[in-house]
C-alpha cells in the first residue's frame, strides 16, 4: 500500500479519490489509534468552506463514533482554532477536513495531536496500517460514539487573539482578503472587536470559490484592493488559514521573509530577542538574511516544509520561524502556523512602530532569486552527472559571501529545483544560465517554469 498521508494530511479530489467511504474509514482507524492506550474521550472537527466539507466531515465523524470516540463538529473555522483547542482543551485528537490552498474540488482530512500539532508519521503509518484490518468488538450501546456540534471553542479562540494585543488596533485601516476560505468570518471579526477599521474581499464563500483568484496564493488581490481601499495595510488569508501574506499600503508584497524581519526588529528595538534567533528555510532571501544580521539575530535555515521550521525552532529555543509563503510559526503563541495570529503579530508590531506599512516593508532590498525547474529524462539522471557537480561547485565559490545556489531534485516526479541568488541580478542570470544549460545539454533536460522570486511568495 502506497503512503496515504502526505506532508499535510491525506488529500485528493472529494468524492473521487477522497471519498466519504475512506473518511469513515479514516474516523475510524484514528479513534481505534487514538484510544490504542484505553483512552476514551472526544475529537474536534473543523471545516473550511468547500462544499464537499460538511459530505467528508460528517463521514469522518462517523467513524469515529463508530470506534468508540465522541466526535465535536465546530464547523467552518481556521485551522489554528483546531490546534488552539485541542492543545489547551480536553480534546484527545483534531481533525481539520481542508486542502488548504489547492482548488475547491481538492478537499484533505489532517489530524492533529493531543499537542495541536500534526499527527507523528508514527501515527499516521498506524492508521495507514489499521485501515485494511477490520475492528473486533465494535463498541455498541452505551459505548457509540456521540456526534454533536460545538462553537464553544470559536468563543475561546477569539479570546486567545485578543490576548495578544491588549491595546487593541484602533485607528488602522485594514484591507482583508478571506480567501472566500476558512477565515472569511473570524479574520474580519477579531481584527474589528480590537479597533481597526475594516474592508473586505473574498468574504464571500459559495463552496466554489475558494481561493479562486483570490487570498494569499494570488496576492494582487489583496494589492491592489489595498490600494484602491486607501488602506494602509492589507491582510490575505489562504483557504485554510494558516498562512497569511500581506500588502503595503503602495500595494507592495510583504512576504513571510519580511514579515519576520518587520517582528524580530520590533524586538530588536524594545531590547532584544532572546535567543537572538530566527528560523527560515532554504529559500529564505539573502537580503532578509543579511537584514537579520545586522541587527544582531542569527538565521537558521532548514528545508523547505514547515515541519522541519517547528523541528528547528524546538532545538534552537527561536520564538519565530516560518517560510516565505507566509507560514509562520510564534513559539509564544502555539506550535503550527496560524493566519490569524501572524496577522495580529503583525498589525500590532505596525501600529506600535508609529510609521507606516512602507518603512516596515523597506526594512532591507531583498536579492535578487530566480527559480527554475528543469525536468530530466528520469529521476536518477542528476545522480549520474559528472559536469553538474564540479560546476555547481564553481558557481558556489563565486557566489561567496554575495549570494547562494539550492538544487533540490524532485522527490515525486522526475524534476531538479535550481534556486540561484545573488546581490547582482546580473550575476544571478549568467550563473542560473549556466547551471541549466549544462543540465539540458549533458542530460537532456528541459526547462518547465522559471519564476522570480525576489518579490513574490517563494514556496
């Protein structure tokens, strides 16, 4: 059997290869794993708004009444409320039914633990496993699981985000995009209970129209409706929440890089970080990097996968880490990435500077990156390159101390990642030129995307 989980969960397109008959088995092989140790007790469930939730949800939730656990249904909300209540409440097990940024048709189920973060590969390989092999003595009576529906965990979120900035954000004016996703209604409607003035885009959820044309994944939306709104900054959620990108009030990207830089200088200024640490990955800019340096905080880089940001930022004790597509990690605030409380980090490190959403984005010029993806006759071809190496190793001399070569092969599809940046841009084409025409030349490779990232998303 093929692995069912991916690195967000098991996703495929509803009610095709994610059916309601592999969500009920899915219920039921996690409540079986959950109570593995005796325990009974109840899992939190949560949507975002594609029409194929409530189908999948109520499935999954089956399932797990059917192995003996209670299952709470807290509706459409952002994944971060899942993994708020279920790291502070009673809840033994969370499900987030949602395929995040990807199309409506696609839709996923992710779990997470007792400790809101995601369930352990050890885990999902269990109910992997458990799911071909039928359950012996099925509870019955008393011993059914209860499906019931709970907001009562919205209340206590809304709460938590409020905690954070006791000032409150009166006098911003604060363009948002909902994605028409997950964030659509408690985006809005925290960052209205704390003051800030409040326009929105992509509010308006029809079970189709999620993330289409809109939200973090298609950012001049939010550019250019921050702009046209007059607003001085602008908020943009994905479908499930918990990643967010932000506009300045020029219409300009402000990126997970920036973002992160925008709160480490904050506390920077008010008399440091402890430890003086923040966490990105192999994308991370240089020029985000270099910002950091200056003012005295050191970056830790780790693959691209915000698994490996959380892995780091528990070894290295960093209280911010995150990826450039705008997930971002506070370890003061939970332990997954939360749209909604980088946005409040965020506007209150803004409305505390006394400037505008400009200067934050103009902390540092990022460096110029290019990204392109070459495909290869098969996925063993880069090994077998004799030129490719010494050549990469010759880019990277010159590139020392002003920029940085990542080649990262596929590990799905038979495709090499080669990420070039440098101080120059000039300097970054004629070397990302030469790593490509080696590889179309020597393997047979083909290019099928160039992207520039210098001012854009990164993963």
């Amino acid at each position: 059997m093929s692995r069912l989980f991916g690195t967000d969960g098991v996703r495929g397109v509803a009610n095709q290869t994610l059916t309601p008959e592999l969500a009920l088995s899915l219920g039921l092989a996690a409540g079986r794993f959950v109570q593995e140790g005796g325990t009974a007790g109840t899992a939190l469930i949560g949507l975002d708004t594609r029409r194929s939730g409530s189908m999948l949800g109520d499935a999954f939730a089956a399932g797990l009444a059917a192995s003996g656990l209670d299952a709470a249904c807290v509706g459409v909300v952002p994944t971060g409320l899942v993994s708020h209540a279920v790291r502070t409440g009673d809840f033994l097990l969370g499900a987030v039914v949602s395929a995040s940024h990807n199309p409506a048709p696609d839709n996923g189920i992710k779990l997470l633990g007792h400790d809101g973060r995601k369930l352990s590969e050890e885990g999902e390989k269990w109910i992997e496993t458990a799911l071909g092999e039928p359950m012996a003595n099925r509870p019955i009576g008393e011993g059914v699981g209860v499906v019931s529906d709970d907001r009562e965990p919205v209340g206590d979120y809304l709460e938590f985000l409020a905690q954070i900035v006791p000032e409150g954000l009166s006098g911003l004016k604060v363009a948002v995009d909902g994605s028409n996703g997950a964030a659509y209604e408690l985006g809005p409607e925290i960052l209205r209970r704390l003051g800030a003035q409040v326009m929105t885009i992509g509010c308006e959820p029809d079970g189709m129209n999620i993330n289409r044309g809109c939200g973090a994944t298609h950012p001049t939306s939010i550019q250019e409706f921050t702009k046209s709104a007059g607003a001085e900054i602008g908020v943009a959620f994905d479908g499930d929440a918990d990643r967010v990108v932000f506009s300045d009030a020029r219409g300009r990207l402000i990126n997970g890089d920036r973002t992160i830089a925008a709160w480490c200088s904050a506390h920077v200024r008010k008399g440091g970080l402890e430890p003086p640490t923040a966490v990105g990955t192999v994308m991370s800019n240089g020029g985000f990097e270099a910002y950091l340096d200056s003012v005295g905080i050191r970056l830790e880089r780790t693959a691209v996968g915000d698994k490996y940001v959380a892995r780091r930022m528990g070894e290295t004790g960093a209280r911010i880490g995150g990826e450039q597509s705008g997930h971002i990690i506070f370890a003061d605030r939970g332990v997954t990435g939360d749209g909604l409380v980088t946005a409040i980090e965020f506007l209150r490190v803004l409305k505390a500077s006394g400037g505008s959403s400009a200067e934050l984005f103009e902390l540092y010029e990022a460096w110029p990156q290019v990204l392109v993806n070459v495909t290869l006759p098969d996925r063993d071809a880069l090994a077998r390159s004799e030129a490719f190496p010494l050549a990469l190793t010759d880019a990277e001399r010159r590139l020392a101390g002003i920029g940085r070569i990542n080649v990262r092969p596929s590990g799905t599809q038979p495709m090499v990642r080669v990420m070039v940046e440098a101080r120059e841009i000039e300097l970054r084409d004629e070397i990302a030129a030469a790593l490509v025409s080696l590889l179309e030349r020597e393997l047979a490779g083909s290019i099928y995307s160039r992207v520039d990232l210098t001012h854009s998303l990164g993963e």
